[in-house]
C-alpha cells in the first residue's frame, strides 16, 4: 500500500475550504489510488470552526483519508508537507490601501514561506490560492531560498475554466472540445484571457469566432470581471468553482496535461515572452510527471502584446511594492 501523501490546507474553516476539503479527502485532488494525511491551518478564532469541519470528514468515511490535524502552528502545519494549499489570507476591506493589504498579507504568507523552507517535505508543491495570490506566491517562494522556486505557484486556473465555459458558450461547443485557453499575467481584473492559440474541435478559436468586438468587450471583461459577477448574484463569493479550479491545478501538475492540449498556471517566469524573470505570472504551460513546461514559440500580436504588458506591468508594481515594505 502507498504511504499517504500530507495535504496541507490554510484558511482550512473558510468557504473555500468547506469546498476543498471533501475533494481532498475523495481522492480528486491526486488520484483516487492515493491515500492523503489533511494538516489544517487556521488562525485561533478558525480552529474551532475547523474542528467541526473535521467532523464532517470523519463522517464521510473517506476510504483515502488517513489522518486528520488541525493547528494554527504552521512549523505543524507544514512538517513533511507535500502539497500546501495556501487559501487563507487577509482579504481587503473597505478602505484599505494595496500597500496596507500587501503589507497584511506578507505577515501571513513570508512566515509560511519560512515554515515550508524549513518543515516541507523534499517534494514540497505550493499553490497559493489566497489573493492578491501572485504576490503571495511570490513572498512565500521568496521566503523559502532552499525550495526550487518553481514549486511555488499561483492560482489562475479558474480563470482559465471560466474562458473555456465562455467560449463553449459562444460557440456551442461542449468544454471537452476546447484546447489551448491561456491566461496570461496577474490574477486579477487585469488579466489576459487569450483565445488565438485556443482550438475548437481543431480549429483555431478566434478565426471561427471572429468577432473583435465579442472578444474585446465582451470575453475578455467577463472572464476578468467573473469573480464580482459572482458576488453580485450569489451574494457570496465563488467557493466552489474556486476550489474545483485548485483541484484541477494539482491535479493537473502532478498528473500531466493532455496531448495537444495545455494549462495556464501562474509560475515563476524564466523570462519568456518577455515577463522579467522572477515574477509569479501566468503562463501556458504542459505538464508532466509531476514538472511544467512553458509552451514557448507562440506568435503574439500586438493586441495581445499591449494585454500581457499590462498585466505584467501591475505585477511588477506589486513586487516594487512588497520589495519596498521589506516583504521579500
Ligand atoms: P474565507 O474568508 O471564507 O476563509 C478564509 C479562511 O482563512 C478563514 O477561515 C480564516 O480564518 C483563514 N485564515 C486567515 N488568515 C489565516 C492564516 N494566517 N493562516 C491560516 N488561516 C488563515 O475566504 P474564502 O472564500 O475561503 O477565500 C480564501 C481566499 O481565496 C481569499 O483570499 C480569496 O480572495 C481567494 N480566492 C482566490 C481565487 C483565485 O482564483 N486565485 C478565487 C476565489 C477566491
């Protein structure tokens, strides 16, 4: 039988959690032959919430759940560590300056990163899904030197699931039909969804579509803008879909991309496509056994060009700014 790997979740009581949890525990997030230990983290107000959580796994009789613990000590949290998912973080609330939220952030994701460089298994796999997650990655991977640095990663998957929805939508296609979706920069409003190198049953998206406008004012606002459409009408932010989007990313790292298909994950650039090296973007990348590759010699047009440099350019700010607090 295989030795369980160690699971560890931050913000475990929150709502993204409450949605990542059970997946977790049912074998989605690794494969349903691979037995997981769940490490917890949550702040001391969360722990009890946590507890209760616990509960409810326990009554799941999950046949691959191994092991359950729960702590707000991250040196715990994170021994032996094989995978971290970093989704608590300190979100921004009304009136507060990105240099103050940057600064919040920092106090949570540098001494996880310090707690990962010194507890984490060899293997160790990050995904920061807590926003602004870019820049958390980015303290977190600079806090933790003897980590390579491209086990750090952040979360642009649901973005990437929401252009393909977008676009099975538009054409009628179904999701299964359509390949090759790259989000590229920030996870943020200012992202670039990019569907010229996307197929559709085989034939290149934005020739079938062809439809500038759709595309500019439409696709494009819609998969950045999703997460307030979201607010808007649930009345609460997209738990679920986020948790499923960070399912699919491990999954997807550890298990290998599709032929003739690719991924868009925010990874640490080695300077393709003219992203400065060191920033955590978002790039099209295959993975395989358990490594990612940037997709490299894509054609970008000048639309493109001026979409990717803006993203670009607000991760750049970030990284200046937490620099400039003394984050990394
Ligand atoms: P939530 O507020 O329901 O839960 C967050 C949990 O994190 C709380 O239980 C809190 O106690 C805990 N927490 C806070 N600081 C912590 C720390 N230092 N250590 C451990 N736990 C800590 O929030 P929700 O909805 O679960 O979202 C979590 C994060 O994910 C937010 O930052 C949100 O903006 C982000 N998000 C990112 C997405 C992406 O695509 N990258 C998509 C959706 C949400």
């Amino acid at each position: 039988t295989r030795t369980p790997v160690n699971v560890t979740v931050t913000g475990a009581a929150g709502q993204i959690g409450y949605a990542l949890l059970f997946r977790i525990a049912s074998g989605q997030l690794l494969g349903a032959d691979v037995p997981v230990n769940l490490r917890l983290l949550e702040i001391p107000q969360g722990l009890k919430a946590a507890e209760g959580v616990a509960m409810e796994l326990d009554d799941c009789a999950f046949p691959l759940l191994r092991g359950i613990t729960i702590t707000d000590q991250a040196a715990t949290a994170f021994d032996g560590a094989n995978v971290a998912l970093l989704v608590g973080a300190r979100p921004r609330t009304a009136g507060m300056e990105r240099g103050d939220l940057l600064q919040a952030n920092g106090g949570i994701f540098g001494p996880q990163g310090k707690a990962i460089n010194e507890h984490a298994a060899d293997d160790i796999k990050v995904l920061v899904v807590g926003n602004p997650a870019n820049t958390n990655a980015l303290i977190a991977q600079r806090n933790a030197p003897d980590v390579p640095a491209e086990r750090f990663t952040a979360m642009t998957r649901l973005d990437h699931n929401r252009a393909v929805a977008q676009l099975a939508k538009k054409t009628g296609a179904t999701v299964g039909d359509i390949k090759k979706v790259t989000i590229w920069g920030n996870h943020s409003a200012t992202q670039y969804p990019d569907i010229f190198h996307a197929e559709i049953a085989g034939k290149n998206a934005a020739e079938l579509i062809n439809d500038q406008a759709w595309l500019e004012s439409d696709f494009i606002p819609t998969v950045a803008k999703r997460g307030a459409a979201i607010i808007e009408v649930r009345g609460a932010s997209s738990a679920a879909s986020a948790a499923n989007a960070a399912i699919d990313h491990v999954y997807t790292w550890v298990n290998g991309t599709a032929e003739g298909d690719w991924t868009s994950m925010g990874i640490v650039s080695d300077g393709s496509y003219g992203v400065p090296e060191g920033l955590i973007s978002s790039f099209p990348v295959t993975t395989k056994d358990g490594k990612f590759e940037i997709v490299q010699g894509l054609e970008i047009s000048d639309f493109s060009r001026a979409r990717i440099d803006a993203s670009v350019g607000e991760l750049v700010e970030e990284r200046d700014a937490v620099a400039g607090l003394g984050l990394i």
